[in-house]
C-alpha cells in the first residue's frame, strides 16, 4: 500500500497536513515580506551615508592642500596660508605649483602682467554648500618660472 503524506503511520489524519494548492501562500508572504525589509534597510542605510555627506562634504571633495584645516576660519586661513607657503617657497617652479593646483581642482584664470616687473597669477577653489560658501585662494608672482612671491588666504560665509 502506497504511503499518504497526509496521514500518521495508523492511517489517522497527520497532525498538520499541508495545506492544498500547489505552494504554501505563507511562504510566499514571508520571501515579500523579508525582501521588503531588505529594501527598507537598505535605503535607510543609503539615506544615513548621504545625510553624513551632505554635512561634511569636504571630508570627500576638498583637495589635499585644503584638508583637514580647523573649524575657525581664523585659524583655517592661518594654517592654509603656512601650509602653501611650506609647500610652495619662494624660489621654487611656478609651473610646479601650477600643476599641482591644477591637480588638485584649483581654477587658474590667465595671469596678468604688472607695470613694475613679475607676472601675477592667482588660483582658486571654490566649494558652495549649504550652508557654507568657501573659497581658498592662492596668489603668486613669479620671473622666469622661480617663484618671487606666494600668498594664500582662506574663507568663507555661512548662514
């Protein structure tokens, strides 16, 4: 005799038989459900990561040379105009210091030339977010590609 999965070894009916179709709805319900869940956590994990990016997006964006400078702009601008002077002495190449800027995203309009000698250059980066508007800007003079002059100043306004 043929063996019937809804019934126990005595031919009783089995304690909890399957139900009758040809899948369990719950089954179905729960892979919904737990793929729902999967996309809910998801998107809450994405939401968070871009709520920290929109805070501090120059954690990400700003390039080295105008990292991790303190909160106060004072000592932001201080700490930037020390750092481009250590990085870039009088003395040194200008078309160096052009192309490191370059590199790291700064805007170089044209130089203009002065009445009184040396050609005056100057670079900027500039990040607008809110609810910040900064700007680091790098100014030098140079002859015959050795640098004479190099200034830089930092800021900034917020709301």
């Amino acid at each position: 005799m043929a063996h019937d999965p809804h019934r126990d070894d005595t031919g009783r009916p089995a304690a909890n038989p399957d139900p009758p179709g040809p899948e369990r709805p719950r089954s179905a319900f729960r892979s919904r459900r737990a793929l729902a869940l999967g996309l809910l956590a998801a998107a809450l994990l994405a939401t968070a990561g871009l709520a920290v990016l929109l805070k501090r997006p120059e954690r990400i964006f700003l390039p080295p040379l105008a990292r991790d400078l303190p909160a106060n702009f004072r000592e932001a601008d201080a700490a930037f105009k020390a750092r481009i002077a250590a990085v870039f002495p009088i003395g040194s190449s200008e078309a160096a210091l052009v192309e490191r800027l370059r590199a790291q995203g700064f805007a170089l309009p044209a130089g203009q030339a002065t009445p009184d000698g040396p050609r005056e250059s100057r670079a900027v980066f500039r990040q607008t977010s809110f609810p910040c508007n900064l700007a680091w800007h790098v100014r030098w003079r140079a002859e015959h590609d050795r640098l004479v002059e190099v200034s830089a100043d930092y800021g900034g306004t917020c709301l």
